[in-house]
C-alpha cells in the first residue's frame, strides 16, 4: 500500500476504490434505515466517511487534469456522482493508457 500512495496515479487509483466502497457501505445504510429499520447507524456512519473520500477523489483527480485532456478530467469528476463510477472510470482510463506514470504517453 505504501507503493500506491506514493504517486498521484497510485492514490487516484485507491480514492477510485475506496469511493466506491464508501458508496457500498453508505447505500447499505441507507436501505437500513429507510426499508428494513428505521435505523440510521450505517448513515451516521458511512455518510461522513463517503463525503471524505469523494473529497479526496475530486482532489486527486485534479491533481492528475494537467495530465489529461479537457473530455477525460470531466469524465473522471462525473464518475464520481453514480455508485461504482469511479471504479468504472478508472478501468477505463486503465485501459486507455490514462495512468501510465510516463507523463508524455497520457497527454492526448
């Protein structure tokens, strides 16, 4: 884990993931609360945790836009409003060459 935190790419990578667990966890409390119980454990506590990690996503996803054209930092910060997306988002950009850590083969 120390590896991945030690570029943008690798961080952006894990706010990828975690983003979307945070979604995992928060949409499993809000079925809690609003279906099954009544209950708001699982709110109270995946909505904080969600809202830290969608900052930390944003952030290092703007911390990669030099890297990126216009159309694939808009996609990247749009990928985080859907659960998942930003899961989606980074395999794609995965595949397409997007997070290489080479600078000069991402800028297109």
């Amino acid at each position: 884990m120390g590896d991945m935190l030690s570029s943008p790419v690798g961080r952006f990578r894990l706010f990828a993931l975690a983003e979307a667990v945070s979604w995992a966890g928060l949409l499993i409390g809000m079925f809690f609360k609003y279906v099954v119980v009544g209950n708001e454990i699982g709110v109270k506590v995946f909505g904080p945790i969600h809202g830290v990690i969608f900052v930390g996503y944003v952030l290092v996803t703007l911390m990669l836009a030099h890297r990126w054209n216009r159309a694939t930092t808009i996609w990247a910060l749009v990928a985080s409003i859907p659960p998942f997306g930003t899961v989606v988002f980074e395999r794609w950009a995965a595949k397409n060459g997007k997070l290489t850590e080479d600078v000069q083969s991402v800028n297109d």
